[in-house]
C-alpha cells in the first residue's frame, strides 16, 4: 500500500479566510507530546482519548497518538469505545466508568476491555459474555485511595474470588489490575507512595489466589512525567497528550495543541469611561476602541475568567472588556490597529505571547482539562499537521 502523505491545509498560525472562529488542533504537537511521554518510560502508553479526546477530537487523536508510541487507548464508556472501534481503530481500548447492569454485549463482541470494581459488576459482564459464549477481557480496579471508582482493600478478597471463578467458566480473562492515584499532580506528595504500596499489596495478594494479569497500571499524565516508580506496564496519559503540563511548577515540554480563536465581528471607537457589556463592570479607562468576539460561554469560553482574562491581538495581549456572554464577549484595543476580521486568539501554543489554555484556566479558577472538554459543539474543529485521517 503506499504511504498516503498528508499536507497541511494551513499552517496552524493562519486562521482560514472564511472562518470566523474555530478550534484548531495541532496533531503534530500531540504526536510530539505522546512520544515525549513514550521517551520518558518504559511502559506501554495508553492514550486517554474520552470525552472526544479532552475536546480535541477522539478518533483524530486516538490515530496520531498510535502512530506516534501509544499502543492503547482510555475511554469511560462503552460508547466511546465502540465510537472508536466504528473508525476501525483495532487497538486494544480500555473503558473505565460503567456499572453492573448495564448491557456490554456490543463492547464485548468489539473486544473492548472492561473495567470491573466489584462482584456485582463483574457478574454482570461475566453473564454477558456468557450469553455470546466469548471471553470478556476485565481489568480489576482497586481503590487504593481515591475514593472514587474501585473496590476497596476489603472487598478485594471477594472481588478476586469471583473473578478467578470467572476465568474458570471462560467467561472472562483478568487482563488488567489498575488503579488510579489522588496525589501526582505534586512532586514528591507521600500520598503517591502509599497508594503504590497498597497497589503491590493487593496486586501480590490476586496473584497467591490465582490471577495472572499481564498489564498492572495505575500512573495518569503527572504520574507518568513525574513519578517514574509508577509506570508499571502502562501508563495511561490524557492532558500530556494535549500539552497540558500535569505536574504542579514544572514544565516538561508539552506544547498545548489546541488553538481557539475567532475573528472581530465589528469594531467601534468609544470615549472614556465608556460601560462595556452587562452590568457596566468595565469601563473604558481613556478613548478606546473596542471589538467585538463572537465567542462565548456557550462556546466554552469561561464566563468567570471575564474581569481577568486576556486575549492576544494584533501582537499583544488585550484585556477582556466586561462580562462574557453566552456568545460573544468585547476587547478593549486601545489605540491599537483594529478592522473586521482581524483574528483573536483567546488561547495557544503560547509562542507568539499568546496566552495558554493554563492562563484561562488560572483566571477561571479551574483546570485546563475543564476549559478544553467544555469547547462547545458549535464551535467547528479544524485538524492540521500529522495524520489527520
Ligand atoms: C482521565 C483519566 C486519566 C488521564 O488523566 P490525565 O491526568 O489527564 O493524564 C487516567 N486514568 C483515569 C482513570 C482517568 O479517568
């Protein structure tokens, strides 16, 4: 077969003529992150690719991150895993958030491994394998600390019980026994080392009572860059992918691959002390031009980050003007050069001095994985670089 070469449409720092505002991703910067991320272990790396891919397209990112030292892929639920099957992704894929009851035959039948975290759960897959007489591959979850999914250290005995009971059936296979840790976001958090020694524990305990998993994995993005005693036999990266730094205070050279910005829809020149936007929270400190974005928190753009946040245009960061509303919101320009569709970059790659998804998540007083899963759906996504498939 040859090699079908791809082209860039436009670099990533040219806004398309039509488009009035767009998310653009970069897949040459994801592929950077995922073998930065691959570089720094030797584990296998599953790229985490719920929730369409942190908002940077599932599929799009599931196929770059392949080609560049990932081997798996993360989702929640079995929708996402089969969404990613459908694009004829063959890669084994993990999905993490379901619960007993519900119908896995479609992930079974798809060879989607499931993540079990009790005996009613695994049960319930374990019955659903059996009724299409294959073999469910499971992945034991082990609440380690969290507090959130998994089985705690008291209910593991009877967990493992069951699922050694499984096997024997053939109604599943233990591929996997994970889990996931609070603390790897700090460097040196004590709470890392704890959880990993329960981990061992509970681990050494499923294999005296007869389980024999190939894969052990409990490291996230922070884990992976930043606790290498983690990684296990994978590790399982979701912001490292999309550039965001995971670790609190340091930078290992991810570059943030997702570009949100629009053109001005109208520019006007104001006098001093002018009110901007809803309740006048801003005023215009001297004659000012301001313009006009048409982007706003329907589109993912946080409403609290308003009194704060900056955007960068025509070379320079400019303040945000007032409230953001649902679609829109206003920049004060100064003096500065202004015309209909000159372009705004709320955020990027921050080369240019443009501030970062990590800059609007600070003003918003969040985290950059909420400002980029909440990039509204009307919001049209543009890929370049890379595989764009
Ligand atoms: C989302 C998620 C990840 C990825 O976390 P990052 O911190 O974004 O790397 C890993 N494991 C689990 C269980 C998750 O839910």
């Amino acid at each position: 077969m040859p090699r079908v070469v791809q082209y860039r449409t436009a670099p990533p720092d040219v806004l398309p003529a039509a488009v009035t505002a767009e998310a653009c991703v970069d897949l040459d910067a994801i592929a950077g992150n995922v073998r930065l991320v691959a570089g720094l272990t030797d584990a296998l790396v599953m790229a985490v690719v719920k929730a369409d891919g942190f908002g940077h397209g599932g599929v799009r990112t599931a196929r770059t991150a392949l080609a560049n030292g990932a081997s798996w892929l993360g989702v929640t639920s079995c929708a996402e895993g089969l969404e990613l099957r459908d694009a004829g992704l063959t890669a084994p894929v993990l999905c993490w958030l379901t619960s007993a009851g519900q119908d896995f035959r479609a992930a079974i039948t798809a060879e989607v491994d499931i993540s079990v975290s009790s005996v009613a759960h695994l049960r319930s897959v374990a019955q659903d394998a059996a009724r299409l007489s294959r073999c469910a591959a499971v992945h034991l979850k082990a609440d380690t600390g969290l507090s959130r999914n998994g089985a705690r250290p008291e209910d593991w005995a009877e967990l493992v019980a069951a699922a050694r009971d499984a096997e024997r059936r053939g109604a599943v296979r233990v591929r996997g026994i994970w889990s996931h840790l609070a603390h790897a976001d700090r460097w040196a958090h004590p709470g890392v080392g704890e959880q990993v020694g329960l981990f061992d524990e509970l681990v050494h305990r499923a294999r005296a009572w007869g389980l024999d998993p190939e894969l052990l994995h409990v490291a996230n993005s922070a884990a992976a860059l930043g606790h290498p005693g983690t990684h296990y036999d994978l590790v399982r990266a979701g912001a490292a992918v999309y550039g965001v730094e995971p670790v609190a205070g340091r930078a290992f050279g991810l570059r943030p691959a997702l570009t949100l910005r629009a053109r001005l829809i109208g520019t006007k020149r104001v006098p001093a002390g002018t009110g901007v936007s809803y309740g006048h929270r801003y005023t215009t400190p001297g004659e000012s031009t301001l313009g006009l974005v048409p982007l706003g928190f329907a589109d993912g753009v946080p409403r609290a980050a308003g009194d704060r946040a900056e955007v960068w245009v025509a070379g320079e960061r400019r303040p945000v003007a007032g409230v953001i509303s649902m679609d829109q919101f206003v920049v004060d320009l100064g003096d500065g050069p202004a015309a209909v569709g000159d372009e705004v970059v709320l955020f990027g790659p921050g080369d240019r001095g443009e501030p970062t998804v990590a800059d609007w998540a600070r003003w918003a007083g969040t985290n950059p994985h909420e400002v980029l899963t909440r990039i509204g759906g009307r919001v049209p996504r543009r890929h370049v670089g890379g595989d764009r498939g």
